[in-house]
C-alpha cells in the first residue's frame, strides 16, 4: 500500500533538489502489518512499544514511531531485513501522545490515590 506512494515521493525529493534518484523502487521496504483502521494502535504496534520501552527504556509515541519500529520488527522477521544489514529508526518524539492513547494501551483509568 504505502511503497507506491514513497517511491512518488522519493521522486519528487530527487526532483526537488535536482539529483538523480537515489533509490531504485526495489530499495523501499514496507510492511503494512502494524495498521489498523481508525487511527488506533494494534497489537504489532502495542507489541513493539513495549518492547521499546522494556529493552531500551525508550518511550515510543503509539502513532508513528511505534508504527515505525513494529514495521521494522515486521521487515525482520519476514527476511526482507537481514542479518548485518545497518538500519536507521529516525524517532520523532510525541511522547505526550501516549497519555492521549492510555486506554487503547491499557494503562488508563486508573485513579490517583
């Protein structure tokens, strides 16, 4: 679903700043596994937070960056990322994020004492 559009606009980038292409279309790996309808984390994008968060202490924003990361997870697992390969995972913040998804991630409504 998304490779298409990236391959657009990694175009227009090149375009844009006048060089030739720096990718081929083959060099654009997507997994669409982590979305689901309705803006909401799923189970690979709530898997990979916590996973984040447990092994790393990094706090991943439920929208983008854990998308992102369960994406790379998802790559990984299937092969399409391999053994030695070097992978960059840019993360953009939105930790403030987290309190706006605390239900969906099970750790909401819960009262102060």
């Amino acid at each position: 679903m998304q490779k298409p559009r990236l391959s657009k606009v990694a175009e227009a980038l090149a375009e844009l700043i006048g060089i030739p292409r720096p990718t081929g279309r083959d060099d654009i790996l997507t997994w669409d596994g982590a979305l689901v309808p309705g803006g909401r984390a799923g189970p690979a994008t709530r898997a990979a937070l916590q996973r984040m968060a447990r092994a790393e202490g990094i706090l991943l924003d439920p929208v983008y960056s854990a998308n992102t990361f369960a994406g790379l997870l998802g790559l990984a697992k299937e092969g399409s990322i391999r053994k030695g390969w070097k992978v960059l995972l840019l993360h953009t913040g939105g930790l403030s994020a987290l309190f706006a998804y605390q239900n969906d991630l099970g750790f909401g409504g819960t009262e102060a004492p």
